[in-house]
C-alpha cells in the first residue's frame, strides 16, 4: 500500500512534466499551464507548511490533473 507521502513527490514530478507539455502548447496551452502552475504552489505550500489537510487536498487536486 501506497502513502500520501511517497505518492506526493510522484504526483508533482507527472504535473511538473504535464506543464511542460501545455508550455510547448503555446498560447492554446496558457491557460492549463496556469491552473498546472497554482495547483504545484498550492502543494508546495502545504508541504512546506506542513498543514496535513492542505497536503491531502492538493495531493487529490494533483492525481486530477491531465
């Protein structure tokens, strides 16, 4: 069984390469380039802060992103 915190680091590696590809889009991908780049700060910051609720809440809103 896997943990929220060995799958968080996985989740923000997939939407760190997701945000490549909607960059690469151009302006067609701007705007799923924004919403990938709040959801990784909005995860960074629960981590950093250590606000477990944060961190399962961006961990679900990471597992969404496609």
């Amino acid at each position: 069984m896997k943990s929220v915190g060995s799958e968080m680091p996985v989740q923000q590696q997939r939407c760190r390469e997701l945000l490549k590809v909607y960059r690469d889009l151009g302006p067609a991908g701007g705007f799923g380039a924004m919403m990938i780049e709040q959801a990784l700060q909005r995860a960074d910051r629960a981590i950093i802060g250590g606000d477990i609720v944060e961190i399962l809440r961006s961990y679900e809103e990471l597992k969404e992103l496609e």
